[in-house]
C-alpha cells in the first residue's frame, strides 16, 4: 500500500467478500485487519483476495517510507520541473502562465478529476457527452471570473496574493490526495450526482463541472485575475481540456490497465500536484 487510496479499495473489496464481517486497513503501518466467519471463508481465501487485487500479503512495506519517497521527489521535481519548463518557450498569458502551460496542470490534475468524478463518468453511456459538458462549464465560469477581473484593479501585491492562494489551494488539493489525515476528512463527497444515471450525459456533465475542489477553485481564481471574460473563458478551456483528455483516457483504457498499477499511477500524479502547487505558491510570493 503506498496511498489512502490503497486503503479504500482494499477495504471495499475484502468486505464484499462472502464471510468477511470487517476490514480496516493502514497503509502507514502496512497492515489489514479483518473479522471474519470462519465457517463461510478462511484466512487463506482471504489472502489470496489480497493477492488478487494487487496486495499479496507479506511483500509490503510500511507507507511512510512511500511517503518519504514522494517527498523527496516533490523537492527533486520543485528545482527539475522549472528548469525544465524553461527550455520550451511557452507563451505567456497576462496572468503569468499560457494555455499550454494550464493544459498540462488540466492533465496532472485528471488524475484528481478521476478519483473524483470517474465513477460518475463510467455510470454514462456517452463519456465524450459528458465530458463536453464539463467543458462547457469550466469555460463559462472562466468567463464568469474573468469579467468580475474587469471591476478589479490588479496591482502586483494583489496579484501576488492572488498567485499564493492559488498554488496553495492546489498544494491543498494534492496533500487530501497524498492522506494527510486532517485534510482528508474534508474531500467533499459526491454521492448526489451519482443519483443521476439515467440523466443525459451532458447535463451530468455541466452539473459536474460545478463541483467544488481545491484545484478547481484555485483555476478560478486564476481566471479572474487575467483581467477578461474572454481571457478567463480562454484559461479555463484549456485547463478543461487537459482533465478531458486524462479523463477520456481513463474511459478507453482504464479496464485494460491492471488494477494493481493504479496505485502508483494515483501516486505519481499527486506528487507532481503537490510540486506544481508549490511552484506556483512560491512563484506569488517571490512577487512581492
């Protein structure tokens, strides 16, 4: 086990075992307990369930050391990813950072959008449908933000504020992700939508696009500050564009991809949210 994610599938998977009463796992300690009905599944069944699903018993080790591993590669990444960023001339956007530059963070932060709202895409019968959706509504509340940036005058300490909050949220968004307890508990849940199955695809879809996560947020504020609707509209349709593509993907290819290689796919793509949302926060700061 290497994520808080690690612990969920384990937990839902080994209870819905016939016999099996209980689980709890901790990835942190490396350890699954489970009460059991000794007369319907035995200790050895219960294993190979483990096995199965990417966790066979005995070859783990404790996830702190998961953790010391991801935090090494964040301070690796910080110093690497801005150097290597700096070799491909990327077009500026008046806000500091261009549509190819939110089209990456869209693909990094898909893999939050996954966690997140890839079991909502699965229940629709029509993924492009209902990713157009969320398009639609991740550009019209850039447009949104973007014009109230019009009534705002934008000097360089608020814009320094305003870089700040926004690398902060996202280094929020990917700490939830990464388990920090605390933080954790916060994860809004969205069950609701899932009440909507039998609903057109895109309508899921824009109703979707309206959920509130750290990393959403902080693209909102980001449109607000480039000043226009149409700058906003333009900086939050390429961010969408990103998660669409990741989460299109995940549609595609997500069955044929073993499941006990998500783990380290979820892993990677928190690293690098946590790296990226500091790299920004820092980025504000240094404005000052």
């Amino acid at each position: 086990m290497i994520c808080p994610q690690c612990e969920d599938e384990i937990a839902q998977k080994i209870t819905h075992r016939r016999g099996v009463l209980s689980c709890r796992a901790s990835y942190r300690k490396s350890s699954v307990t489970a009460q059991y009905d000794p007369d319907i599944i035995t200790p050895g069944e219960i294993k190979s369930a483990l096995s199965d699903i990417g966790y066979p018993v005995g070859s783990g080790k404790s996830g702190l050391i998961s953790d010391m591993i991801g935090a090494a590669c964040v301070i690796v990444l910080y110093f690497a990813l801005p150097w290597l960023t700096g070799l491909v001339k990327v077009p500026q956007a008046e806000a500091g950072a261009g549509a190819g530059v939110l089209f990456v963070i869209g693909l990094l932060t898909g893999v939050h959008c996954i966690g997140m709202c890839g079991g909502i895409m699965l229940t629709q019968k029509n993924a492009v449908a209902y990713n157009a959706g969320r398009l639609l509504s991740y550009t019209a509340l850039g447009a949104l933000f973007g014009a109230l940036g019009t009534v705002i005058t934008y000097d360089a300490q608020f814009k320094s504020m305003l870089f700040t909050i926004c690398g902060g949220l996202v280094v929020i968004a990917g700490l939830m992700m990464w388990g920090v307890p605390f933080l954790r508990r916060l994860s809004p849940g969205l069950a609701k939508p899932c009440r909507f199955k039998g609903s057109r695809p895109l309508v899921i879809g824009l109703l979707t696009g309206l959920m509130p996560c750290g990393a959403l947020a902080s693209m909102w504020l980001f449109a607000a500050a480039s000043g226009s609707a149409l700058k906003g509209a333009e900086s939050m349709f390429a961010f969408g564009l990103g998660t669409c593509a990741v989460m299109l993907l995940f549609g595609t290819f997500g069955t044929l991809i073993p499941a006990k290689y998500n783990k380290y796919i979820l892993k990677s793509g928190t690293v690098l949210i946590v790296t990226l949302g500091l790299i920004l926060m820092t980025k504000g700061i240094a404005m000052i």
